[in-house]
C-alpha cells in the first residue's frame, strides 16, 4: 500500500510529527557531515576491509575493521527506517570500538521499496556466518558478537537474535548481546506515514514484522537506549522493548541519555563510560 493508513483515511499528522518531523534537529546536518568526514580518516587510518559480500544482493555487503587482539566483534546495523542511508556514514565509529578492543563489521543490507521489509530482514541475516567466518580467517578465533542497531538497524538487530539458526551451519547461537539505539520495534503506527510509502506495509504486515510481538525467553542480554530529546514515540518504543523483554524472562537495561536527539546519541556509543561501557558487559 501507498501512503494510507490502511483505513483510506490519510496520513496520521501526529504519526508524522512522532516518526519524522518531531525527530529533526538542525544540528543533524552538521553532525552526519561530520560523521562522513571522521568515518573517511578511519578508512586511511585503519585499512580495513571494504565491501565484503555476505549474500548476492549489492547491498549485501560489510566493512570490517579489526582489532589487535579482539575480545569480540561488533555487528553495526545501520539507521534509514529500512530505506535509507549507507555503512559508509557510520564508519566513523570504528575508533572507539576497536579502542576498546572490539573488531567492528558495519553492516550494508537490501532497501525498501526494492526489497520488502520481511525479505530486507531475512537477508542481514546472511551477514552474521559471514562476520563470524571473516572473523576467525582474520584472527584465528570467532569470538563473541554482539549486534548493535540504530534506529531501523535496532529492529534488527532484535531480530538477529530472535532468529531460528538451524541450518545456517552454526553450532550455538551467534549473537551474545544486543543494544537497540533508539530503535522502532513495533511498525504498525508507521503506517500511517510517508514512510510507508516505501514499506509497503498493511496493518497485518507491520505487526507480523514487529518484533516486540515475537519475544521469548532465553534471548541474550540487552541494553535499550534512547536520547531524552528525542519525541515521545521514540521513547515509548524504547521503554516498551525493554520491559517486554525482561517479560519474557530475559536480562535488559533501560538508557535514556541526557541531552541527546536521534543523532547525537551516537556520540554517547563513542564514549567508553558511556553506553560503551555498557556494551563490553554484554560480550
């Protein structure tokens, strides 16, 4: 479907307000500039390897920095509500991750309208044997992997965990940790928005790709963080996934993040007593 609500009756102006316009900040332009520019002088700086397929889409490819004796790898799923944006714009984390001693895979995945969200989900999840292979050729070892997601990417990085392995040739399951970034874990109110204009979704649809419906127990560790500007929606995502999870048996932590909007919280990721800290825990 295009543009509705599945009701015929339009867009829902304060779903737009929640998911888009309330979520802009004129500092954003800047910093994503800024996140380019850091993310290209980690590219000379650290040589890593670029575009490594993980399946036959173009998009279906990683960078991967490594670090010099990893404690484990990093997944990063990047932010575009499944329609947007590049691996390249987020390069820029590698320095700290790697500083702390992590290898760092950031991930590129299938967009929307050319994929739909279930089969965009179903291909990221090539890219976890393809990390951990990589991985172990580089350093000898596959160590822990903890997926981390922004946005779009924090669903999932969600669903990487919810995933059912069998199959994929992996003996335990692969992902020991997740920490959703101001993440949309129930789709069904972006309905109602422009964005489903590329999602394509019916109501049915965006609750069955909604993975705050599809908990269990004995899922890995979580961490759920938000920033405190962000709007009401994008909190109550957060708030919500985190409760849900601990409902269902499993160990999660709430983070709302001072200061920060839906960008700027990528600065918190970066700081080592911050949200980083958090994340060495999980792995």
């Amino acid at each position: 479907m295009t543009g509705t609500s599945g009701t015929g009756s339009g867009y829902d102006p304060d779903a737009i307000f929640q998911y888009l316009t309330g979520q802009l900040n004129a500092s954003q332009p800047p910093l994503l500039a800024a996140f380019e520019a850091e993310g290209a002088a980690a590219v000379a700086k650290f040589h890593p390897a670029l575009d490594v397929s993980y399946g036959p889409h173009p998009r279906q490819r990683f960078d991967f920095f490594a670090a010099p004796a990893p404690l484990g790898t990093i997944a990063y799923l990047h932010a575009g509500y499944w329609q947007a944006r590049d691996k390249a714009q987020f390069r820029f984390l590698a320095p700290s991750v790697t500083g702390e001693g992590f290898n760092l895979a950031v991930v590129n995945y299938p967009l929307c309208p050319d994929v739909t969200v279930a089969a965009l989900t179903e291909a990221v999840r090539d890219a976890v044997p393809a990390i951990l292979s990589f991985a172990g050729r580089a350093q000898g070892a596959t160590a822990s992997l903890v997926a981390i997601g922004h946005s779009a990417g924090a669903h999932l990085a969600v669903e990487l965990a919810l995933s059912d392995w069998t199959g994929r040739g992996l003996a335990r399951v692969p992902i020991d940790g997740v920490v959703g970034l101001s993440g949309v874990y129930d789709l069904e109110p972006l309905v109602a928005t422009p964005l489903n204009d590329k999602l394509r979704l019916d109501r049915s649809a965006a609750h069955a790709a909604s993975p705050v419906h599809r908990l269990r127990g004995g899922l890995p560790r979580a961490l759920f963080a938000v920033g405190a500007r962000e709007t009401d929606a994008f909190r109550a995502q957060t708030a919500g996934m985190c409760a849900a999870w601990q409902a269902a048996g499993n160990d999660a932590a709430l983070r709302i993040v001072d200061g920060c909007d839906h960008f700027s919280l990528l600065r918190a990721l970066q700081h080592k007593d911050g949200i980083f800290g958090a994340v060495k825990a999980l792995a």
